[in-house]
C-alpha cells in the first residue's frame, strides 16, 4: 500500500513538474496548444468548465471548502485554485466560470499577489467570466425581480474587481427554459449568446434531425428582433463527450504518447475525437462545434484535464483533418456570427421538458411550496426594505440588506427555489433567508424610525424607538398586537407602501379582545370587523410557533381585527388601536355575523363581485360581476394525483418529475361542510374539505376578485401512496384548449393543450405534459369572458380539459425519482420527538372579467400581492404621537403617483452611494387599449424635496452604460429583415427628467443626488 501511494504521489508530482509538457522517448516535448480558427477545417471548440452548484447535495459552504464528502466530493475552493494555477501554464488555456458566490468568497480569500494573477489571466482571456449572477437561477419557478436582483449582485462585482462585463449567458443546468430569460435576463443584458443543455427529449430529436439546435431565439412578442438572442442547445449534454473527460475521480482514458508505454493509443485518440466531432459535425450548422469539457464540480485537480486537452489539440491538429483549440462561449459566438449563416427563428419557451417519454420535469414548479412562498414573501420584503433604506440613507456600518439580497440571491439557484435538493440543504438556505430577514428587519425599524420622527442621513443614528414586526402573522402570531395594550397608550400601526400608487387595503391582526377603537391620524373612527379565529388556525399557530421560534406561543387570540386603511405611494399612513373608554365607546367595530341561510343555496358580496356556493354540496357555483354584467357558472374542488412509483419503465414520480399513477385524480369531498361569515368590510365562506383541507373564500368591500386561503397538510400517506394536491376550478366556459401562463411573473404566454408549436408531440403524460410554471398566475377566454387566477407563489398549474384551470398546491411523496438528490419529497415538521407532515398555507385570487379586460386586474393586482402593506407596530399615547411625529407621508409630491401601467422595481442606494432605479412598464403590446401605450414618469415628483444632480441609463444591472451597448445582427430563416420597431422612450432629458417607458419595458439608471 505505501509503495501504490508513493507512486501515485511521484505521478501527480510529475504532471504538476511538467505542465504542458510530455516526457516521450525520454525527451523533453512541447505541446503545441496555440491553434486559432482554420477557415476550411472543421472546428472544435474545447469550453473548460464546472458547473458549481450553490446548494443541492450539500450546502453551499460543504460545496465551499469541500466537506461532507460522503455524500459528494465537491470542493469549489479546490477548483478554483487549481484552475488559477494550471492556466498560467500555457497562455493558450482558457477557462469559463459562471458562479459569483462562489467566486466572490475565494476571491476575498486571496492575497494581492494572486488577485493580481487572476486579473491578469481574466484580461487576457484565459479565465472567462460567463453568465456571472450570483447563481445559475432557475427559470421556471423564480420570479424576474428576483432574476434581475441575483444577476446584478454578480455582474457588479465583476465590474468592481475586473472592470469586465460577461458577453455569454450560461444557463447549462435549469429544467427549461423561459422567454423572460431569452430576452431580458440575456439581450438585455448586452449578452451576444446563451447556451444550455436541457430541452424537451422530442424537441431535441427534431433540432438535431434539421440542425435547429441553435437558433435566434426571440422571447418577447413585444419586443421582437429587437432583444433576439443567439441560442446555442448542446446535442446531449453539458459534460464531456463520451470518452473525454479527464476528472481523476473518473475511470478517464487518457492520452498516452510515449511508445515506452505498453499503453501507447495517440492514433487511437485522435480518430477518436476526429469521429465524434464529425458526428457532432451532422446536426450543427457552419464548421464549428463546441464541446463543454467539464461537468458538475470537475477540475478540482485542474492538470489532469489540461494536461489531456493540450496532447489531445497538439495531436489532432497534427493529424491535420480537423482542428482543436481552446474556446470560450464568447468566442464560439463570434465565429458562428462571423459565418454569415441563416439561422431558424424560436420564440416563446423551452417548457415543459421532459428527458423520456413518462419523465416531464413538471413537479419542481410545485415542490416545496412553503419554501416558494419564503422565498416569495422576502423578495417583497427585500423590495420595500431597499427603499426605507434609501429613504433615510444608507449607514456605512449598522445592519444593513446585503444579508438578505445574498441569501435570496443564491435561493434563485435551480437546485433552491425549484425545491429538487436534500433535505438539509434546503433547511440551510432558509436559515440564511432567515438570517438575512432579521437583519433586514433591523434596517426596516430604524428607517421607519427616522421617517416617522422626520430625521434622515447623519441624524438617523440611534433610532428613537423600536418597531416590532410579525412574519408570522398568517398563522395569527404577533405579540404586540395579542398582548394587552399598556394603560393610557395605543397601539401605533405604522403601514408602508412600497408601491407607487395610492393603495386601500384591508388591515388583518390579530387580536384577544373585541373592544378596540381604530382611529387615523385625524382622530377620526375606522370602521372595523371581528372575525373569530378559527380552529385550524390555533392548531397551525400552536405548532409551528413552536417549531420555527422554539417556545410555545401564549394562548391564541380570540379575532382578527380588520380595519381599512389608505397610504399613500411610497408612503406610510399610521392608525391607532385603543381600548373602548367606557361602555358607550363598547362594540364600535362590527363582530362578524354567521350566516344560516335556509335555501338551497347562499350568496356572498356586499360589492360587485358575487359568489354563490351550494348548501346542499358545500361548494361553489357561480360568480358574477353586477357592474360589468359577467356571469360565469364555476365549480372548485381539491383533488390529489396518486404519485407514480414507477413500473415497467421504473420512473417514479419526485422532486423533479411529476408522474401521476395513471388513474384520474381523486376528489376530496363531494359534500363539504359550509360556514358563511357577513360583515361590513369581508363575507367569508369557511369550507372544511377533509381533516387536511381548509379554505377560507374572502370577498373584499370594493374588491372585485375573491381571495382564497388554503390550509393543507399534513398529507397522509398511510395507505402508502404518495399525494400531488390540487384546486381545480371549472367553468361554463369553451375555451377551446386554450390557456395563458405567465412567463417568470412578466409575459403572459399562449399554451394549447396537447400541442407544441416546434415539434408534432407526441403525448405520453396527458396531465404532467400539460402543467406549465406559473410566478403571476394562469387565466382561460372564450369570446365574452376571462377567468383569471394569480398566485402567490411559484407554483404549477394547467388546463387539463376546456374551461378547467388547476393548480397544484402541495405534493408529499414516498419515492425518490432518480435524478439524482436521492430522497423522496417527503417534507415533515418537527417538535421534539413528535414529527408530521408539512402544512401549508397560502392564498390564491380570483376574477372573472369581460373579454380583453382582464389585464388590467392581473396587472394591478399582481403587484399589490407581491408587495404587499409593510406593518409596523410599537405603542404611544396618540396625542404624543400625533403631536410629535410625521403620521402620514410619502417620499413623492404628495398630488403625484406613478402611471398605474408602471411599476417601481428598484431604489436602492448602493455602496458607492449612487442610487439606482428601476422602473418596469407592466403591460405587453396589445395586452390592453388603454395601458399598453407610452407612459411617462417625473422623476422630479417622484423624488420630491430632493435634487438630482446626475443621471446615467444603464443596462440592466448597471455594468454597461446603456447608449454604448452593442447588439450582433443575425440571419433568419424567412425574415425579409424589415421587423416593426416596438415602442421604446426615448433618452432622459436632463432638465425635465421625465422618463418614458414603452409596453414590457424596464428601464436603469444610476442617480446622484
């Protein structure tokens, strides 16, 4: 054993001794590794990568420095130095390295000295940064705010250390493909081309039959040519081709030269490698192919493939019939520009994919949705955070929201947000959400603070008081609004908005008596509403307080208290709960009434909108809208897929798949027991589908959609079948197979059922094949009507038959299905030695609208439930309150708001203390006559009381200016090259600073004040 060791040992001593040399015969040789482009030669592009996951089989920090190695050996740290050391080997070497959390720690691990190495193999070349966001971010399941946030955390700091700004999108690894990422995660970043590996197994059969691998892909119907991308697929894989790679963990067939070697094959290497690069040759356009020589946590010892790269270039070009040469995605783009080729056009998506005919990767749109929903909440939460902290100044030391934006950053990752890693892994990324969210938290109370006591900048120091704040409070937990209210004093609800327009909301808290008075800042009464807490709620509260704080929780409150509260655009407004004085001031606010109607049915809705549910089956039957006059008959039902444990074929259904058992999904209950409560501010139905299936439908006074809040779980699998739970609502509607999804919470898409638009499908999963990713929401037509439902998470949903849409909420599942994290989704909570089944909560919303005038509800809508009220609350006389601090303000002139068609993305002061600012234009062209036009924006109203003293447009996450940016032109089959231009605005004039945004456009600028 020890003479294996030494010798193994003397080997890898020898290789690192000899670099890009070889010991043939004895003699000193040189490898010829310095081939450019040969014009009539077919050539091979040689990409060195490693797709470095942020989190999936082991956490990010066990990926970092290489622990846990029993369940993979992955240590990122090793990669990177390695690679550093073995590039300045041989200036013709050339890396690509995608992910920046990763990047960013080892860098501020290194001396000068090798930062000084790095920026010089980073300028010349060598060492590529590609894609360069915080993570390879899913596609289907993350929302595009979150998308632009994590990109830009990356991109920012490649600019601050390497004044570089990658040119190649590099998303290798998510389980499909988006349009938003087609044309704004990758044209609009100034990217020339994006690559990647996963499409459906049907499609890529088709695209490499007629060499439609790479395309000009165009993700937007309004934008068009204008943010067209070069889009590369690879013919199998992101790894090496078969036979080619060089990892030492791996059983590699190196490249043995010297004859002494009884092994000797250089010519058996060579026609090897010329073979597969003719095969790959048939189904590529233009005599360039790339081959992606690396895989997931490869060059952890970066000389074994290296070395094997420069014998297989000097060997082949030897040869002389095709040529090999180190490569980059930029590169490849290049000479594939350069070739003056036509290429086929794509637009739309890459989703659903499958990898086999029973194996749709369509379960990850839903799998671990209390996670989704986290992750959801605090990337609101990180929005409106970012804009107190602005709005006071951001301090230099003290918490701050960097935590946060890092920890959502690398919850973007396909392995995070799509919910496919381990358990523990999961549980890491939500303890950092969860670390993150204190700290910002922290930045949240000091910023309202100075607000509300009118102080900012250097004088925002020590705040004055400390606001509480209540994550918890959809299970009912918030201590200072159950606790008792001290003698003499209220309780101060500050409400902020991050939304740029007025908003009146209903305020929900909990609390343990009915004797409250809410009054405004005038002294004025609020109208108010009691609802009793229900049973349910006490159960999930008393268990997951527990489980999530680690203490018992006090007794449950006994009501919600609603009030309806008004705050202005980028404002706050403050209200104030009190105890009634004496018994005249009893009961001001209204305890909710249940209902006992006696016919056979039951109408809800004291506005437009009205919902008529059943009393003898419990359920829905209709909803209809007096002012408009839409009158659609619907249903709503849960239902569960049994999961597929796999057969013949053996594939299960998973965290990834979703591969329902064959039979027709079961229903809950045909009969459900109904409780209806009235009052003047909500009608609320109580419906109790099963022991794991509650709903509560709401109907808002002066809403026009119903919100559905849904407690399922935990989901039993006693009878050992693993369950996929849906709501399923049916509508009186023909829709004639025709839905519409969002794409990452932006565009909405048109899906037909059973169809593919690039390839004649071929069905196999007529449910999984069906099920699209939704971040906004889903909505069906028929020529009078719409029915639209917006979610609150990122979820999966579908149209199985005409005028249905379902959404699945919840899956628990008993079989692991074979792609790799290997554990069953069978997520369970724990208190002590006493474990269930997670429960979920959340809402989804309903509307039903004329034909063609849905958007504008789903526009306006979807941004109030992405960010939602922000509460705070603390306690004070009112009077001291009133007299001493700012109750209602906003940071705009107060007669202004934003056009209701745009939305404010980003405020943000950044390290350097530039500020910068996005704002998003919500409407696609054609989406609606009245919005999908031209809107303007004041940026001198907007940022009234302050003077901006310069303004740049940039790219998208600020690396570029925006004026400078270039863009390639492209060949397309059957363009005449004459697209309509889409509407954009035009350039920021400097003196009256109105900014024009045209439909689906996202304009950056970085501000001095």
């Amino acid at each position: 054993m020890k003479r294996v060791a030494f010798s193994l040992a003397s080997a890898c001593f020898l290789l690192v001794l000899c670099g890009l040399c070889g010991i043939v015969n004895g003699v000193y040789v040189k490898y010829d590794t310095a081939s450019g482009i040969v014009p009539d030669k077919l050539n091979v592009h040689l990409v060195s990568h490693s797709h470095d996951d942020v989190g999936w089989l082991k956490t990010i920090d066990q990926y970092y420095v290489g622990s846990n190695n029993s369940i993979q050996g992955a240590c990122v740290e090793n990669v990177l130095d390695s690679v550093v050391e073995s590039l300045q080997r041989d200036p013709n070497r050339k890396f690509v390295f995608a992910e920046m959390a990763f990047f960013n720690r080892w860098w501020l691990e290194q001396s000068a000295e090798t930062q000084e190495k790095v920026r010089k193999l980073v300028d010349a070349g060598q060492f590529e940064f590609i894609n360069g966001g915080w993570c390879m971010h899913d596609e289907a399941a993350a929302h595009y705010i979150d998308m632009i946030d994590q990109t830009t955390l990356g991109h920012r700091f490649i600019k601050r250390y390497f004044n570089k700004v990658p040119r190649a999108g590099w998303q290798i690894d998510p389980f499909g493909h988006s349009a938003v990422q087609a044309y704004l995660l990758v044209a609009e970043l100034g990217f020339d081309s994006v690559h990647f590996a996963r499409i459906d197994y049907q499609d890529r059969a088709k695209r490499k039959a007629d060499k439609s691998l790479e395309v000009i892909w165009r993700g937007s119907k309004t934008f068009g040519s204008s943010s067209q991308i070069f889009s590369n697929t690879f013919p199998v894989h992101y790894s090496a081709p078969n036979g080619f790679g060089f990892e030492l963990t791996d059983d590699i067939i190196p490249v043995q030269d010297d004859p002494l070697i009884y092994d000797y094959n250089v010519k058996q290497r060579v026609n090897d490698f010329i073979e597969t690069a003719m095969t790959q040759a048939k189904v590529t356009r233009t005599n360039h192919i790339m081959w992606t020589m690396g895989d997931d946590f490869r060059y952890q010892y970066a000389e074994s493939w290296f070395k094997q790269m420069d014998k297989l270039i000097h060997y082949v070009n030897k040869d002389g019939r095709v040529n090999a040469l180190y490569s980059t995605p930029s590169i490849y783009t290049d000479v594939k520009n350069a070739a003056n080729e036509s290429w086929p056009l794509k637009t739309d998506d890459y989703f659903p994919y499958a990898d086999s005919a029973n194996a749709y990767w369509t379960g990850f749109f839903t799998s671990r949705p209390a996670f989704k929903r986290y992750v959801r909440i605090l990337s609101g939460y990180y929005l409106a955070a970012r804009q107190l902290e602005f709005l006071v100044g951001r301090k230099s030391s003290g918490p701050n929201t960097f935590s946060l934006g890092d920890a959502l950053g690398i919850a973007q990752h396909h392995d995070a947000i799509t919910g496919t890693a381990k358990q523990h892994t999961t549980n890491d990324w939500a303890k950092r959400l969860a670390i993150g969210a204190s700290e910002a938290e922290g930045v949240v109370s000091s910023a309202l603070s100075c607000l509300v006591n009118n102080i900012s900048g250097d004088h925002c120091k020590a705040p004055a008081l400390t606001f509480s704040q209540c994550q918890l409070i959809n299970i009912s937990y918030c201590p200072p609004t159950e606790d008792a209210i001290p003698g003499g004093k209220s309780l101060v609800v500050v409400a902020y908005n991050p939304l740029t327009w007025n908003r009146t909301d209903i305020i929900r808290i909990p609390v343990n008596n009915a004797d409250l008075v809410v009054q405004d800042s005038s002294g004025n009464i609020v109208d108010t509403q009691y609802v009793g807490l229900d049973n349910v709620t006490r159960n999930l509260r008393n268990f997951y307080t527990k489980a999530y704080l680690g203490h018992s929780p006090n007794q449950a409150p006994q009501y919600w208290l609603l009030f309806q509260a008004s705050v202005p655009p980028l404002g706050w407004n403050t209200y104030f709960i009190s105890q009634a004085a004496g018994k005249g001031d009893r009961r001001i606010g209204v305890v909710s009434v249940t209902d006992s109607p006696q016919n056979d049915s039951v109408e809800i809705g004291s506005g437009n909108l009205k919902m008529v549910f059943s009393l003898t089956s419990g359920q829905l039957k209709r909803m209809y809208n007096t002012r408009t006059g839409v009158d659609v008959p619907i249903q709503q039902s849960y239902l569960w897929y049994g999961s597929s444990p796999g057969d013949s074929d053996r594939q299960a259904s998973g965290a990834y798949i979703f591969r329902p058992n064959g039979g027709p999904p079961n229903i809950v209950s045909r009969t459900v027991p109904l409780k209806v409560i009235r009052g003047p501010l909500v009608d609320e139905v109580h419906q109790q589908f099963n022991s794991w299936i509650y709903q509560v439908t709401r109907l808002y006074k002066n809403k026009e959609h119903a919100e559905v809040e849904f407690t399922v779980g935990p989901i039993p699998t006693d009878d050992g079948i693993g369950k996929e739970v849906i709501t399923r609502m049916t509508a009186n509607m023909a829709t004639n197979k025709v839905f519409y999804t969002d794409s990452n919470g932006r565009d909405f898409l048109k899906r037909i059922r059973d169809y593919r638009e690039d390839w004649p499908l071929t069905v196999t999963q007529p449910v999984a094949g069906n099920y699209y990713p939704l971040n906004l929401g889903i909505y069906t037509a028929d020529g009078k009507s719409e029915f639209s439902v917006l979610v609150d998470r990122a979820t999966g949903g579908a149209s199985i038959e005409d005028g249905e849409v379902e959404l699945m909420l919840h899956r628990r599942i008993l079989h692991d299905d074979a792609r790799g994290v290997g554990e069953p989704l069978n997520e369970t909570v724990c208190v002590g030695s006493t474990c269930e089944g997670l429960m979920i909560r959340g809402n989804y919303y309903i509307s039903i609208n004329r034909a063609g005038e849905g958007a504008q509800w789903r526009r306006t809508t979807g941004q109030e439930v992405y960010s939602p009220l922000l509460l705070a609350f603390t306690y004070e006389k009112m009077e001291n309150w009133v007299a001493s601090h700012l109750t209602r303000a906003t940071a705009m002139d107060p007669s202004y708001s934003l056009p209701p068609n745009v939305a404010l993305i980003t405020l943000q002061e950044l390290e350097e203390g530039s500020v910068l600012l996005r704002l998003a234009h919500l409407y696609e062209e054609g989406e609606d006559p009245r919005y999908s036009t031209l809107a303007n924006v004041e940026l001198k109203k907007m940022f009234n009381g302050r003077s901006i003293k310069a303004l740049q447009e940039v790219s998208l996450t600020t690396n570029q200016v925006k004026s400078e940016m270039k863009k390639m032109t492209w060949k397309v089959d059957g363009s005449n090259g004459t697209e309509p231009s889409p509407i954009r605005g035009g350039p920021v004039n400097n003196s009256t600073l109105i900014v024009e945004l045209g439909p689906m456009e996202i304009r950056t600028f970085l501000l001095k004040f």
